[in-house]
C-alpha cells in the first residue's frame, strides 16, 4: 500500500481525514453512486488504507487534545471520486466513521 492523507481538517470540533481519487469507475455520472463507489472502495484496499490513517490520526489527537474522545473528536474519513462529485450531490463521496473498538484494536496491535 502506498499513500498519503489528501486532507486533514477540523470543522465544528470534529476531525476528519478526507482522501481525494482519481479512480475511472465510468463514463457515465451513475458509475460513480453509493454501490460503485463502495465496491472500489473494497477492491482498491481503501478500507484498510483508512483504517490506517484513522489510527494515525487519533495516536497524534490524543498527544495534542486533552482528554482525546474518539466518539466527540473524530468525525470520520471521506473519499472524494473526483470524476464522480458534483454540487449538492452525493455522486462520488464515500463516507465513512471506523467503529470505536475496531480503531483501539488496531492502535493496541501496533504497540
């Protein structure tokens, strides 16, 4: 796996991990809605590509807000298809919040 987090933002005293893909789903504008957009989610790995980020984010929130809630401070990661998104549509975007215990799980493996 090889990559970078696009964006690293806060809004509304949440944090949030945003990923932006160049990925070709289709020539059509619904090549690029919820069931395509999760189906290459899973067949690019970006599952695991986010849970990993998430991991990272939260070891470096915790070091930098006291009493670092995962539930309160993160908001959770978002993947921008380029060729998918459109105004005031959800064409594109994938939207996602990694479970509380699964996120814990993997920062304790890494230890």
């Amino acid at each position: 796996m090889n990559g970078k987090m696009d964006l690293f933002f806060e809004k509304d005293g949440k944090y949030y991990i945003l990923d932006w893909k160049s990925n070709f789903l289709g020539d059509q504008l619904s090549d690029y809605e919820t069931p395509q957009v999760w189906a290459a989610m899973a067949e690019n790995n970006y599952h695991l590509q986010y849970h990993i980020y998430t991991v990272a984010v939260c070891k470096y929130l915790a070091l930098r807000i006291p009493n670092f809630d995962y539930s309160t401070n993160f908001g959770g990661v978002i993947y921008l298809f380029v060729r998918g998104v459109r105004i005031n549509s959800n064409s594109g975007v994938f939207y996602y919040k990694p479970e509380k215990n699964t996120i814990y799980k993997l920062i304790d493996l890494f230890k």
